[in-house]
C-alpha cells in the first residue's frame, strides 16, 4: 500500500475507483475497494474501511474465489483492530476454507501473505490464555502453515539464494508471516 503511505493510497484507489466506475471495470473495482478498505483499516479509519469493503461486496459482479478470501480476510483484520474478535474470528474462519479450498491454485486476484496474516492475527485473538508459550489455536496454526506452503511454492526451484531471500523478506505482510510461522514452529 504505497510503501506504508496509506493517505496517498487511499487517494490513489480512490481515484482509481472513480475510473473503473466511469469504463465499467467492475473486477478492478471490487480490488479497488477492496485496497481502499485495507488503507482505511491501517489507518484505524474500521468504520469507512467497512464501507468501502461493503461497496466491493454490492457490485454486480461475481468475484472469483480468491478476491473473495482477501477481502474476507481483510473483514477479519479490520473487525480485530476494531476490538470485534468474535466477528473477526468469523471472518477469518470463513476466508481460510475458501482458501482451502483453493487447494493451492491462486490467482494474481488473491494475496495470499496478507490474507494468512489478517487470517492468522485475528485466529490467534481466540487464544483464552495470555501464559507464555501458551500454543496459539490450531486454526491460527493452519493459517500461518498455509501462507508460508503458497509463499514457498512460486520459488521451490528458484535457485538463487539472493532473489529467494528477496522475495520471502521484501513485502512486510510476507515478513510478518514468516516471523509469525518461526516464532510458533516449536510449538506444533
């Protein structure tokens, strides 16, 4: 999202909203609003980032499976950083068994180390107990395991060490993923 400038992104999916809804690309548009959504969510604005996700949702498209697993995952984290963690959850748990069902065929629509993670945080938030080396749920677990299989697929015969290392560390959402994924390793 613009390198962390989430008030020029928001702009920028603003103005790109305004273009897809004057050519009538409605794909595009349900990923507009769903990146407006994200920024609004990063930028604690949870009411307007719901809006906007709502916008995506009422548009007379069908979006294919994985635009629906990010935006439902993007619900998830934005009602957990709203402090909703029952809603959240529920979003959460409904993103993961689109993703599932995925079976690991993603699309360019879908964003997969953003969708985990937002999957991941808000699965985590069920946890009933703040002991130290307490294991987190077993369905935050599957998340984070999911993410780290599709992010590891794309590179599995990549042989430069350099360009794997580049692409596992460079997007934050892949970074936080994959810290998150060592951090719990030794606990499953």
């Amino acid at each position: 999202l613009c390198d962390g400038d989430l008030e020029s992104a928001e702009g920028y999916f603003s103005e790109g909203l305004a273009l897809t809804e004057r050519i009538g690309l409605l794909p595009l548009g349900y990923g507009m609003y769903a990146a407006l959504g994200a920024a609004r969510m990063l930028r604690g604005q949870y009411e307007r980032a719901h809006a906007a996700f709502e916008a995506a949702s009422q548009l007379p498209f069908e979006p294919n499976p994985g635009m629906i697993a990010n935006l439902t995952a993007y619900q998830a984290g934005a009602r957990l950083l709203a402090g909703d963690r029952a809603a959240a959850g529920d979003a959460a748990h409904k993103a993961l068994a689109i993703l599932e069902n995925l079976a690991g065929t993603y699309t360019q629509d879908l964003i997969i180390d953003e969708a985990c993670w937002w999957c991941y945080r808000a699965l985590a938030a069920e946890q009933t107990t703040d002991e130290p080396g307490a294991q987190i749920p077993v369905a935050a677990w599957n998340a984070l395991e999911q993410g780290l299989k599709a992010l590891l697929a794309p590179i599995g015969d990549l042989s430069d060490a350099g360009l794997r290392r580049s692409y596992l560390h460079r997007p934050p959402f892949r970074n936080l993923l994959i810290h998150a994924y060592l951090q719990h390793a030794p606990e499953h």
